[in-house]
C-alpha cells in the first residue's frame, strides 16, 4: 500500500501549470506555494514525460504497468515454486509408452 500523498492532485496541477505558464524558476514558485522545492521539480518532470516532452522518464501509465507485470511476476515465481515443492511428493511416471507387453495390446 503507497504511503498517502503530502500534496493533494490539485496543488500538484496548480504548482505545475504555474511553472509552465511564468517560467520562473522552480524554486521560486515552490517557495512561493510552500513546496519543496525537490517535489515539485519531480512533479515538473513527470508532467514533462507524460505529455512525451521527456525521454529519459516512464510516463505515469509506463510506471503503472510496469508496477503491475512485477507484481504478476512475482505471482508467478510464487506459484511456481509452490509447484516445484509440491512435485517432490508426486510419482513419477515415465512419458515413454511401453511396448510389447501382453496385456497392452488391443484385442483383435
């Protein structure tokens, strides 16, 4: 479960856009709203990779997905090994039919 958000959304877009539409620099916007001025030049960067304006970041729809093929591969590794522990107690049987046996021949 994620640790609850400092800022809500609204003060998040507010700080964003006002970045965006001043260009003052991020700190002194942050100082102005009482942000710091760290969060909100991570929340600038997001915004800039989300609208595809930035490579070198997941966009927030990457980091959800990504989030959750980690969490079914973890699923899966778990199932897994459960099914490698529980084969330790299944016979085994060969997967190679046997031939010429008596009682294995169709009647005719």
């Amino acid at each position: 479960m994620a640790a609850p958000r400092k800022y809500p959304d609204e003060v998040r877009e507010r700080a964003i856009r006002e970045v965006r539409a001043t260009g003052r620099p991020i700190a002194h916007v942050a100082k102005d709203l009482g942000i710091h001025k760290e969060a909100l030049r991570g929340w600038v960067r997001q915004a800039e990779a989300d609208r595809g304006g930035r490579d070198d970041r997941l966009t927030t729809a990457e980091q959800d997905e990504l989030k959750q093929l980690r969490k079914e591969v973890a699923e899966l590794r778990r199932a897994n090994e459960i099914l490698k522990a529980a084969s330790v107690f299944l016979p085994r049987r060969s997967t190679v039919p046997v031939r010429g046996r008596a009682g294995d021949r169709p009647p005719a």
